[in-house]
C-alpha cells in the first residue's frame, strides 16, 4: 500500500494493489489454500480531505445513477451487479466510528470528503457463494479439490516444474467452469482463457473474471504468440508486475497463528 500526505492542503491518499489468484480458491470466503500475489498493474485508491459537510463521492463509472436507456441499465446490472465502492466508503466509516467508540477516542468536529478510484477489473457474479453455505455436496467438493491444487502447486513451483504448473492452472479453471457454468462466466471471459490456450499457455481467471492470468512455459516467443493474439481479438495483454508484500512481521506472525 502507498501513502501519500499532502500538508498543506490535508489531503491523505492511500494505494492498495490488486491480488492475483494463481492458484486454489479463496482461503477467506470457501476456507480453502489459495497462491497469490500482489499485481501493480490494477490498484484501488482512496482519497480523504477536509470539508464543511461529510460527503461520500460516487465514482463517476462505478456508481452510475444515470443510464442511456433500460437496456444500458439492465446489462450493467447484469454483468457488474448492483453496487459500486460507495457502500463500502460508507462501511468503513460506520467501522471507524464504532472503533473510536468502544476505544473511548474523542473525535473532534471537522467533516471529510471521501472518494475512490479503481482500475480493477469487474468481477463475475453467481449463485456458488449461495450454494456453499447451503452445503450442496457439488460445490463443497469441487471446492476442496480447488483447494488442493493450491498444495499441489506449491510444490511444483518449489520443485521448478512448469509442466505440472500448467496443468495445475488449466485444471484450476476448469474446476471453476464447472461450477460457475458458462452463462455466469460470460463468452469473453471464457475467450480471454482460450485464446492463450490455443497457443500452449496455461490461464485462469486472476480472480472472479474480467482479467485472466497467463503463464508461458515455452517464454519470450509463446509470450510473442500470446500478445499478438491478444491484440488480434482486441484484448488488453500487460506483463504482470509483481508487488512485494506489504505485511510487517508482526501481521506475518498473527496470520501464522491461525
């Protein structure tokens, strides 16, 4: 995370690097084993600055109110559902304030202004998250073996070997398609995964769509291969950037504990 403080004129941004999934599942929702790592190219922001009335800033693309006709309306619920940032700008305020409460921090009069802005990805929405707490044994178990390609792939990385990587990877998405199904996953996501597939690459979802990650066993000419088909279909291809990670120790060691 990057911080930012302007003294004269109060303002404090705060940075926060998008995360990729390389491999498993969620280890924070499904309970599962997940691989990951920080990607600088996609990032969310936060900007606090004082002013005479508490406002919370819509993003101008994030939280439209306005629309062109239904039918703009309709497919921008249908692909990026219902909530943008703001619920969450609100969120941590309400957090924020209890925090001080039950800590018997005195918070003086002065309001803020509080806005967002994201390049992340949109993700893909579903029923799965429904039917896991329901127990629907598919789901469950499906998950589980999300899960232990996370183990699986730890050890191919530790042992260097990209083979077994790209299967991991590849079976990793395929797990996913079987639960989300095609219709939920959407025909450019599912596109954005076979077109580095046809030319050898294994790929995923970084997350829950909108993005995939690629990883090129054959490199710097699959690489080639990869961007030239990417741009061919009118794709966005970025080399990652790998972010170090932000945790102190002490946050390393309270993670270790649980």
């Amino acid at each position: 995370m990057e911080i930012a403080l302007d003294k004269q004129s109060a303002v404090i941004e705060h940075k926060s690097y998008a995360r990729v999934g390389l491999l498993g599942n969620p280890s924070d929702v499904y309970f599962g084993n997940t691989i990951s790592f920080s990607l600088g190219n996609f990032w969310a922001s936060v900007r606090l600055e004082p002013s005479t009335d508490l406002v919370i800033v819509p993003h101008p693309s994030h939280d439209l109110v306005q629309f062109n006709s239904i039918s703009h309306l309709v497919n921008r619920l249908q692909n990026e559902g219902y909530y943008g940032g703001v619920r969450l700008l609100m969120a941590i305020c309400k957090i924020f304030h209890k925090y001080c409460k039950e800590n018997n921090i005195t918070l003086h009069d002065g309001n803020f202004t509080l806005s967002y802005d994201t390049n992340i990805p949109r993700q893909v929405h579903s029923t799965v998250r429904q039917r896991w707490l329901e127990g629907d044994e598919f789901i469950r178990s499906t998950m589980e073996e999300v899960a232990n390609i996370a183990v699986e792939g730890r050890k191919a990385l530790l042992e260097k070997d990209y083979i077994k990587l790209v299967a991991l990877m590849n079976h990793n998405f395929d797990l996913r398609r079987r639960m989300f199904g095609d219709d939920a996953l959407g025909a450019m996501n599912i596109e954005m995964v076979e077109i580095a597939r046809r030319i050898g690459a294994a790929s995923k979802f970084t997350g829950s769509g909108g993005a995939v990650v690629v990883f090129c066993p054959d490199g710097p000419s699959q690489v080639k291969q990869l961007e030239d088909a990417c741009h061919s279909a009118g794709f966005t291809f970025q080399p990652i950037k790998v972010m170090p990670s932000f945790l102190s120790e002490v946050d390393l060691q309270t993670l270790g504990s649980h």
